[in-house]
C-alpha cells in the first residue's frame, strides 16, 4: 500500500524549504554588510588610536553628516526605529540610499571620534538591503515582515558572532508584546548562517576575550549581592536611557538645524576629549571592557561613557548603543567589586549583559546571551541580575521611546 503525505505535510514541506532559502540569503546579505562594518570599524578605530589629532575636526564632520543625513534621507534619522515601525505599521519600503547613508555617516563617526557601537549600522544595513531584495523578489507584505525580523537579528548576529543571541534579539525587541511565532524558524537559520560569515574572513570577535575566571557558590550572600547589583544595573541603565533622550531633546529643542546640531555635539564631544587628556571614551571602548574582566580600573569610567555616547547620539552622530552599553555595564560591574563580595570578573559580565537587558527591555536576550558568552554556569547569576535590571530600569527603553513617569 503506497502511502501518500497529507496535504498539511505538502504544506509543512513547501514553508520550510521557501524560509530555508530566503533565511539563507537573508542570512548571507546580513554577514557580509556585519563583515564590512566590523572590519571599517576596527580600521576606523585604529588609525583614530595613532591619529588623535583626528578629533579636531569631528565638528566640521558632525556638520558635513548632518547636512548629508537631512538633505537625503530624514526618515532614515529614526534608524533601527525606522525597522521596528515597518514591521508594525508598514507604510512604504526602507529608502534605497539608506544603505551608503548609514555606512558613511557611522564610518565618519567613529574614525573622527565619536562614542556608538558598531550593531546599530550592521542591523541598519543589514535591514535596508533585505528590504530592497524583498521588493525585487515580489515577497508578500506579511513575509517582508518577517524578512525584516530576520535581518535585524542576523545583523545582531554578525556583528557579534553570537547566533542564539541574534535570532533571540531579532524576536524580542520587534515582539512589543506580541511575539510573531512565524518568524522563530527564519530568524534562528539567518542568525546562525550571519554568524559563520565574518568567520570565513578571519575576524576575531572581542568576546573571546571576556572570561569570567570565577563563580562563587551560590549562598544568601552572593544572592543579596546580586540582587543589590541587578538593582544598580537597572537604574544606571534607566540613567543611560534617559541621558540620550535628554541630550537628544535639548540639542533639537535649541539647535533646529540638523547640521548645526552635530556640529555643535562634534565641538563638545572635541572638548570633553581634550579635558579628559585620553580617547578612552571614544569610538567603541572594546580594549576597556576587555580590562574590566581582568584588572581593577576607574570608578568613574562608566559615567563618562555614557555622557560621551549621549551627547554623540543625541547630537545626530550615527552608530549603535549597544557597545557602549556593554562598556558601560563592564566598567560598573568592576567598579562594583569594590563594595561588593563578588569577583570582579564575574560582576563586569553580568554587568555587561544587565546593562543591556535593562536598556533594551530585553531581559530573554540578555540571558541568552550571557550564557552563549560565558558558558551555563553563568546561568544564575544572569537571570537574577538580567530581569531585575530590566525591572528597575522602568518603563522607558532604547527601542520604546516612553515617558520614565508612565
């Protein structure tokens, strides 16, 4: 007797190989434009590291971005926003010159000075490109939707090489509440082939480099302490939150003119430079979180990395919050080991990946990607500090732009 699939399976069949294939291009697309802003980054950076005087002229390059961004791409100012509202409230597809825009403008920032992370134009790339391919490809309203999930995710995924954490992200910052189940499959196979690209071009992620060299048992002592730094780790991120709305509010609020206002952020960003005598709080900070994990250093530092990546942002420059965030975090969890019974170590990674919960209302992330950082043993620790910052943190976050009395 010859037995015949069912048409549900026919079904099954049909949506596994069409996702299979679009979330491999997807996937494909999203690490390579993650390649190339790792590597124009980390080039940025480094001949920023054996030029300092390149900080002068980051105000008449504030200005020259501002100009380009307003007269050719203001919607594309609202960057991963701009995403995240295409897939809610879908009006039109992501602006073609969003791409070069996005690339040049985070390039320019991060070569003169200013403080932003890198995920942020690899999502934004990664996102604008996808979307032109899904129009080329006729790809159904509803699907272009996923396939924006996706981008964002596998983005994530590049430009860290962490594939569980960029399919979790890509789900949980578009979900606002609602998570959108058809996207699972496609998210977690264009995270996982996004990740293994920058690998083919040998780039090493500073990740490796975090290492959490000790895990005290788990007794009423190291849960208060926990529990007092997840408190920290949620209103220090509220803090940061709150700083880049506050500068972005009072830099539009005085300075209407868009290339005026980076340049005016570019002078005081120069300035803050010149004060502190170093450019430790400048471009993306990886060499001192790298630090965080191993040696005891400044108190204070987490402070100036969030009021340097306020008033980058806030002023128009374009880059990402998320490894500034991750500096942030780092820097305080060491700064904690001073009061708290805990190793320093372990603080500044659960520092790093609480900071980012709490900022982007994350908290499954930020688990996921503690764990897919440090290993299961992490596990614990994590999941008290994670959901406790993003409780603390309250109701304003990176992605949900809400009053902090609501």
């Amino acid at each position: 007797m010859k037995i015949l699939p069912s048409s549900e399976y026919d079904q099954i069949l049909k949506y596994s190989v069409y996702w299979l294939a679009i979330s491999i291009v997807i996937g494909v697309v999203a690490g390579l434009a993650s390649t190339l802003i790792f590597v124009a980054f980390d080039i940025s950076n480094k001949v920023r590291s054996l030029h300092h005087w390149l900080i002068y002229f980051l105000p008449f390059v504030g200005f020259g971005i501002g100009y380009l961004i307003k007269k050719y791409g203001s919607p594309i100012e609202r960057g991963t926003h701009l995403l995240i509202d295409e897939i809610h409230q879908p009006k039109s597809f992501i602006p073609k010159r969003m791409s070069p825009i996005i690339f040049i403008t985070s390039i320019l920032t991060q070569l003169f000075g200013g403080s932003a992370g890198r995920e942020a134009p690899a999502v934004q790339l990664s996102g604008a490109l996808i979307d032109h391919l899904s129009h080329i490809l006729k790809i159904s309203e509803d699907n272009r939707k996923i396939c924006l999930i996706a981008s964002i995710g596998a983005g994530f995924a590049g430009v860290f090489g962490l594939p569980l954490a960029g399919a979790i992200y890509g789900l949980e910052i578009t979900a606002l509440g609602n998570l959108r189940y058809s996207a699972i499959f496609p998210c977690f196979v264009s995270a996982l082939v996004a990740s293994t690209i920058p690998e083919l071009f040998d780039i090493v992620h500073p990740h490796i480099f975090y290492v959490i060299s000790e895990f005290p048992p788990i007794h009423f002592g190291t849960l208060m302490n926990l529990i007092v730094a997840g408190l920290i780790f949620g209103l220090i991120a509220r803090f940061f939150i709150a700083a880049i709305h506050f500068a972005s509010d009072v830099f539009y609020k005085y300075i209407r003119y868009l290339p005026l206002r980076t340049m005016v952020g570019g002078i005081v960003i120069m300035l803050l430079t010149l004060f502190t005598a170093h450019q430790q709080y400048n471009g993306l900070g990886t060499d001192k979180i790298i630090s965080s994990f191993y040696v005891p250093i400044e108190f204070y530092d987490f402070f100036n990395k969030t009021i340097f990546t306020a008033i980058t942002l806030g002023s128009g420059f374009k880059g990402g919050e998320i490894t500034p965030l991750f500096y942030v975090g780092a820097t305080l969890g060491n700064a904690l080991g001073a009061v708290l019974n805990l190793p320093i170590s372990l603080l500044a990674g659960v520092g790093l990946v609480s900071l980012f919960s709490g900022a982007s209302k994350a908290p499954l992330t930020s688990i996921i990607l503690a764990v897919e950082l440090f290993g299961m043993n992490v596990a614990t620790y994590a999941i008290i500090t994670c959901l406790l910052a993003a409780l603390f943190s309250g109701n304003c976050g990176l992605y949900r732009r809400k009053k902090l009395m609501d």
